[in-house]
C-alpha cells in the first residue's frame, strides 16, 4: 500500500514559542505608543517654573566693560569654551530644555537685571522639537508662537535700549533611531522655515543678524558632524569657531 505523506505539525512549544513572540511584539509596539504618548504630553505640559541660568546669580556690576548676555537653551548653557574678548564681561544666561516662552519668562532676572549693553539670542530648536514630536497638540501654533516670543523678546531688550544680536537656530543632526521614536521627520524643513522668518524679524526691527550657521554647516547648510557632539549640541571646536566669530561681529558692531 502507498505510504501516506508524512504531516508536520508544528510542535506545542513551537506554537508557544510563537505565541510569547507576538505577544512581545505586541507588547513593545503598545510600550513605544506609551511613550510617545507620555513624551508629548510632558513637551507641551512642561513646567511653569522658573529656570535658573548662571546669569540668575551674577552681580550687577557698574564695570566700565561691555556687558553681552548670551540668552536662549542648551545651545548657549553648553558654550564651551566661554568667549573671552578683552573690555567685555560676557555672561551666560543659557538653561538647557527651554523654550522661547520659558526664555521670556526669565528676562527680567536673567537680563534685565543686569543691565547689558548687548543681547546675543540662540534660542527656539525646543520649541521645534515640540512641534515635531510624535501625537504633539497644535504643532503649528507652537511654531508661530516660536516667533511671536522671540519679537516680544527683542521688543523688550530694545524698550530698555539694549542693542540685540539674533542668530538663526542652529539646525540638528540626521535624528538617530531613539529620536525617530519621538520626533516626525519635519524637523529640518521647520528649523529652515522660522529661520526664514527670523531673519525677516531681525531685518524689520532693526536688529543685528549673526549668521551662526556659516560656522557649523557646510555650503549646502548641513550640519558638519565634526562639530557637533551628539544630535543637537555643539562640540568644544565649534564654540571656539563661534568664539571668534562672535569677536568679529561685536567688532562690526562698533562694541570692540
């Protein structure tokens, strides 16, 4: 009699094998979900305290030297080396994680306290990133607010006659794969957009345009992975690049 073909039936511990793969797999993807979930609800509920940068403690000084606050996020808290230029007192008033409207919120302890001759501003890739993140609320409303706060930043520096210094945000690396979890891919067409737009803000206020980015970026502005220690942050080499260029732009200014 011919033989019946044989059956292969995949064995219990097979399907069990299966079984806990799927279930894992189930279980990382609602996990990511959580996460982006818990990520964008900290971004846009962030809290409403007060930051605390190095300018929040420095003693106002009647120094016959030119007061520059260096004023915006993680960009400015990690410029490293400090710039040294002879007849200036050069403070800090970088906090990382901030946005603009937190920014704002510290001016009167942080700047105007002090009483500065010059305002050099770095400040808007979080509210960018907030925009950007995965399930945000009203991404949109976050990015023109992002300008918004800013010309209501340099308003008030110029109502107390403090000379302001914008400079364009400093554009991010290609997001590696934790990012990719969190953050949509518009970051870089949005970084381009409101550095458009704060140009166009600098030219109609009257404000000095400090072109950062011809420092770190290449001729077709992307960033240069050479200067940049992870994702978003400079590296020393870059701030000492910044350093001199900073230099310059003060001497342009007629402030050297």
């Amino acid at each position: 009699m011919p033989r019946k073909p044989a059956t292969h039936r995949a064995s219990p511990l097979l399907r069990l094998s299966l079984l806990v793969n799927l279930l894992g797999i189930g279980l990382l993807v609602a996990l990511v979900w959580q996460l982006q979930s818990l990520y964008s609800d900290y971004r846009y509920h962030r809290t409403l305290a007060q930051g605390s940068s190095a300018a929040s403690s420095a003693a106002a000084t009647a120094s016959e030297d030119v007061t520059v606050i260096l004023l915006g996020d993680s960009r400015v808290s990690e410029w490293r080396p400090a710039p040294e230029i002879d007849g200036h007192r050069i403070v800090n008033a970088g906090v990382g994680g901030e946005s603009t409207v937190e920014i704002q919120r510290r001016l009167e302890t942080d700047v105007l306290r002090l009483q500065p001759d010059v305002v050099v501003i770095q400040a808007g890739i979080n509210d960018l990133t907030a925009a950007s993140t995965r399930g945000m609320h009203d991404p949109a409303v976050i990015r023109e607010r992002l300008i918004s706060n800013l010309g209501a930043i340099v308003s008030t520096l110029a109502e107390n006659d403090i000379r302001v210094v914008m400079s364009p945000i400093i554009p991010a690396q290609r997001l590696n794969l934790p990012r990719q979890i969190f953050w949509t891919g518009d970051l870089d067409a949005s970084v381009t957009h409101a550095n458009h737009m704060l140009r166009g803000l600098a030219r109609d206020t009257g404000t000095s345009w400090f072109d950062i980015n011809q420092w770190v970026t290449n001729s077709k502005r992307q960033p240069i992975p050479s200067l940049y220690s992870d994702t978003l942050h400079l590296n020393n080499t870059a701030y000492r690049k910044l350093n001199e260029a900073l230099a310059t732009h003060l001497n342009a200014m007629g402030l050297l």
